[in-house]
C-alpha cells in the first residue's frame, strides 16, 4: 500500500519527489500527427486542409515559445511528468504539455497553501492546559492508519482524472480552433469568390453599358441614314416629276411644230393654176 502512494503522489505531482531522472531541456514535439488529425476533422477541400495543418503547426511553434518562457519555472518532477504525459497516445502537442505543467504547478501552489495554511492554525490554536486530557478510546477502536493512507490516494486519483480532464479539454479546444479556423477560411474562400464574381459583374456592367452607348451611336446613324435617304427620295421623285413635266413640253412643241410645217407645207407646196 505504501510503494502505491508513493507512486501516486508522484504520478499526480501533489508534493515533491525523489525522482531518478530529470528534464532541464523543452522536448522536440512532433506535433505534425495532431495538427494533421485536427485538420482532417474539418469538412473542407484539399487546399484549405493544408493551409489548416499548417496554421495548426504555427500555433504549436508559438506555444513551445511561451513554454520556453515559463520553462524554468516549474518543477524538474513537474517536467518530466507532463512530457511523459503528453507522448502517451502517440500524438504530441506543446498545448498539452503546457497545460499539464501549469496545472501541476497550480496543484503544487494549492497543496503548500493549505499545508501552511493549517500549520499556521495549529500553532495558533491555544492549550487549555499544561497536560492533554486523557480519554478512554472508545471500545470499536480500531486503527486509522487505513483510511490515513487512502485519503491521499484519493487525492491523487482526483488530481489525475483532473490532469486527464484538463487534456481532453485542450485537446476539444484544439479542435474547435480547427473548426473555426476551416470556418474562416471557408468565410474568406467564399469571399474572394464574392469580388471576382463582383468584379466580373462590374466589367459585365461595363461592357453591357459601352454596347448600350454603341447601340444608341448606331441607331441615331440609322435615323439619319434614313432622314438622308428620304431626302434623296424626294428629291428623286421630284426630278422625276421636272423630267415628265419637260417631256410633256417637249411632246407638245413638237406636235405644234409638226403642224407648223405641214401648214408651211401646204402654203408654199401649191402649184398655181393655168387659166
């Protein structure tokens, strides 16, 4: 009972541990298997998969820079626990990690304030006399030192479900950040098809309005086409009207020269008479 509450003690990081190996460096995360299932979960195409795997990957980068940062702040037993912790399953991830070790660090923190906490109120407490009472033990007595032993078991498990919970919780954050990250790009997708199809519209528009302007060029040419040619008609017609005028005078005079001449004709034609 006793090697198992140690071993949980240490598992859970309540208080510090005599540990044979420790870790003074930030691991190398391979974090491309977890971005690469975040990505997956996400119903887009191909491209906006990858560029989802990829911002995944960026984020990871720039939490392994801020746990480079409070690195040295949290213990070597702290450490070594959340990098084992965060290999198991075969998917690493920096966010996990870091939420491990903060989350250890907080129980640790926890843990000693309450531990000074009650020293505090047992060396204030004042002795009613010089020489603790004596009482008689109660008869079904029996030794304490059981349910002493599994209280801290308890704890530990407790704080393990939590650090469990804490994990599954980041890595649902993740995978939400996927989501909304494949919804922006979706958002912006949709958008940059949006002002193409805006901007075609508009050249659509353009064209559309310079055949509207040609259209109107090429009917005031037609009216005037046809105001000219109707011009001309007339003044055809009215040439053909001059042309029959003259022909009639010309049919005219040369009726009345034919009778002219015949009446010469008959004037100067005439024998005279032999009387």
């Amino acid at each position: 009972m006793r090697s198992y509450f140690v071993s949980a003690i240490a598992i859970a990081v309540i208080t510090p541990a005599t540990l044979s190996a420790q870790s003074d460096g930030i691991p190398n995360l391979d974090v491309r298997p977890v971005c690469r299932g975040i990505a997956s979960q996400s119903e887009l195409e191909a491209g906006l998969q990858q560029t989802n795997f990829e911002e995944c990957v960026k984020s990871e980068q720039a939490t392994r820079e801020q746990l480079k940062k409070e690195w040295p702040t949290f213990s070597a037993a702290d450490r070594q626990h959340c990098v084992a912790l965060a290999n198991t399953g075969g998917e690493s991830s920096y966010t996990e990690l870091i939420t491990c070790m903060e989350m250890a660090r907080d129980v640790r923190a926890l843990r000693s304030a309450e531990a000074a906490s009650s020293t505090a109120n047992t060396t204030a407490a004042p002795s009613s006399s010089s020489k603790p009472a004596v009482q008689p033990a109660p008869a079904d007595s029996v030794p304490r030192s059981s349910s002493t032993n599994e209280h801290p078991k308890m704890e530990a498990d407790s704080t393990l479900k939590e650090l469990e919970r804490v994990k599954a919780d980041a890595q649902n954050a993740r995978a939400s950040e996927a989501t909304v990250r494949g919804k922006l790009a979706s958002a912006e997708a949709d958008l940059q098809r949006v002002k193409v199809d805006l901007q075609r519209t508009k050249e659509e528009a353009g064209r559309a309005s310079k055949e509207a302007e040609q259209a109107k060029a090429d009917a005031k040419g037609a009216r005037d086409a046809k105001a000219m040619a109707e011009r001309k008609l007339a003044d055809a017609e009215a040439a053909r009207s001059a042309a029959e005028e003259r022909l009639k005078a010309s049919e005219s005079a040369a009726k009345n020269q034919e009778g002219f001449g015949a009446w010469l004709r008959g004037l100067f034609g005439r024998k005279p008479s032999n009387e």
